[in-house]
C-alpha cells in the first residue's frame, strides 16, 4: 500500500536571525541574560565551596562534604517550590524574588566577611535555594517564548548562555582566589551579577496564564 505523503502548506521554517527582530529581540536578550547570570553564580560558588571549606576553614573533607550536600538539599527544595509556585504568582515575579534571594544571601555573606565554615554554609545553602528556583524556571520558560518554528533554536540559544556562565563563574572566581583575594570581593561579586540579573528580571514578558498562540500572534 503506497501513502502519499503531501507538503504541509502555510507551515514558516524557523530561521535565526528571527530571535533578533521584532519582539523577539527583547525576549532573547532577556532570556540569555538570565540564563548567563543563573549558571554564572551557581557554578561560581558550587564548583569551589568544598575547596573554600577545607582551604579556607581548615574543615575536613567530610564535613565540607556534608556542607555541600546541604546546599544541594535545599537547591532541590527550591526546585520543588518553583515547580509549585510559577504557574500561580507568574514567571516575571518568581524570577524577579529568585533572583534578589540569591543577591540577598551573596551581598549579606560579603558584608559579614565569611568569617567561618558554617556561616558559609549556612548563606550557600540561601543561595542554592534560590539559584535551583531560577534554573528550573527558566526551563520553563525560555520554551513559551517562541513560537513552534522556532522553539527549539531559542532554547538552544538559552542553552549556549548557560554553558558561558557555567564556564566563567568558576574561572572568575578562581583567579579572584589566585590573585590573593578575599572571600568578600568573591561573594560581592557574585552578589553584583545576581543583582544584574534581578534587574534584567523586570523585562521580561510575563507568559503566566496566556496561549502560545496569544504569546506569539
């Protein structure tokens, strides 16, 4: 049995250069900002805080360890109330109070000087919470932007500014501590990007309880 198959008519191919015009340019500005800014600071501080317990704390390696895991705990937790909250207070203010939590914890751990283990732990543990909210969000939300054509080129767009801040947070914050520089400038540092982020927060399109359709006419 032969099946004709026919071509689908009035169907647009996506093209790149459309997330760069029109509403879309300020849509992937937005997204890729926060997307920067998220992995930016939550690799910048994950990938060293068992270096910075035992180093810098003379903590040995199990409880750096168990720290750790703590701040892993509550970045699942925070994962968990994202994925309850987002649909009823809106992506723009779950993003918005994400990301001025994590500026929040970071600014009060520059100011009071990281002055042990266990403080650390404590506002990392703040941060991730909140950090874990926006990454999550943010694969929510980076999809609605776009329309089906092209849905998967904007996330993948996404995607590349993620795995800059993934690659950048860690290498900031490595040559901040080769440098002979203190905890403070590392968590005010990080305090400022996820300050830029919650800026960047404010722009962005709300998708809360509208149609792909509605988002993308």
């Amino acid at each position: 049995m032969l099946v004709q198959v026919l071509p689908l008519v009035g169907v647009r191919r996506g093209r790149l250069r459309e997330l760069f015009q029109g509403r879309y340019l300020r849509r992937t500005a937005v997204v890729s900002g926060l997307w920067f800014v998220a992995y930016y600071v939550n690799h910048g501080i994950s990938t060293w805080l068992p270096s910075l317990y035992t180093r810098n704390f003379g903590l040995d390696l199990t409880t750096a360890l168990v720290y750790t895991l703590l701040s892993n705990v509550t970045g699942l937790l925070g994962t968990l109330i994202v994925a309850l909250l987002i649909d009823r207070v809106g992506r723009r203010p779950a993003l918005v109070a994400a990301l001025g939590g994590t500026t929040l914890a970071l600014g009060t751990l520059a100011l009071t000087g990281a002055v042990s283990g266990g403080q650390v732990a404590v506002f990392a543990s703040c941060m991730t919470f909140f950090v874990y909210a926006i990454n999550a969000g943010l694969y929510l939300y980076s999809p609605e932007l776009y329309p089906t054509r092209n849905r998967a080129k904007g996330a993948a767009f996404g995607g590349l500014w993620n795995r800059l801040g993934v690659i950048l947070g860690p290498i900031t914050v490595g040559a901040i501590l080769g440098a002979g520089g203190s905890l403070t400038l590392v968590f005010a540092q990080l305090a400022c990007v996820a300050a830029v982020g919650m800026a960047i927060a404010f722009f962005a399109v709300e998708t809360k309880g509208k149609t792909l359709e509605e988002l993308n006419s």
